[in-house]
C-alpha cells in the first residue's frame, strides 16, 4: 500500500476511533449505569476496541512509511486516549497528508 492510501485509511480509522470513543463513554456507559443495560458496553466496546488496534497499527505504518518523527506515534497515541483527540487532530494529519502528495 502507498504512503498516501495509507495515510487515507489511518485518518478513516483516526475519525472513526474517535467516534467510537464518544459513543462508548457518552452513550454506552450511561446505558450500563443508568438503564442497566450492559450490552451496550460490550458491543461498542468491542467495536471501539479493533478500531483503536486498526487505529495503532495504521498509525505505525504511516510513522514508518512516511518517515514522522519519533514523537509523532506518540501524539497519535495520546490523541487516541483523549476524548475528541483523534477528532481534533485530523485537520494536522490532513496538512500532513497533503504535504506527502507535494
């Protein structure tokens, strides 16, 4: 896969992951606590969860593939752990992927 495809796909993953997040901790979770209906946790968690896996290895083949400097892998990883990080880091990852194709 090229650089450029691979990036497409990491910043799909990105999005998506970030969405999951939000749904796990602001629509699951309550469900669990307040509605008593845990299967929402374990089907959001599950989808949450290949994503985030998706979205780590996706981030490392971009990382290597385009050449990013050590720290990117690891804001990557932190945007992934913070409610709308990957979400507000997209726009960053857009530049960088449009600075590839130039």
């Amino acid at each position: 896969m090229t650089t450029q495809k691979t990036f497409h796909w990491f910043r799909k993953v990105a999005v998506a992951e970030g969405i999951s997040f939000l749904l796990l901790l602001g629509v699951a979770m309550p469900l669990k606590y307040l509605a008593n209906w845990p299967m929402g946790v374990r089907v959001m968690g599950s989808l949450h969860g290949a994503l985030f896996v998706a979205f780590i290895i996706l981030a490392w083949e971009v990382k290597t593939s385009a050449r990013m400097p050590k720290p990117w892998l690891s804001k990557a990883f932190i945007a992934s752990i913070l409610p709308f990080g990957t979400i507000l880091l997209d726009k960053q990852w857009k530049r960088e992927a449009a600075a590839l194709n130039s």
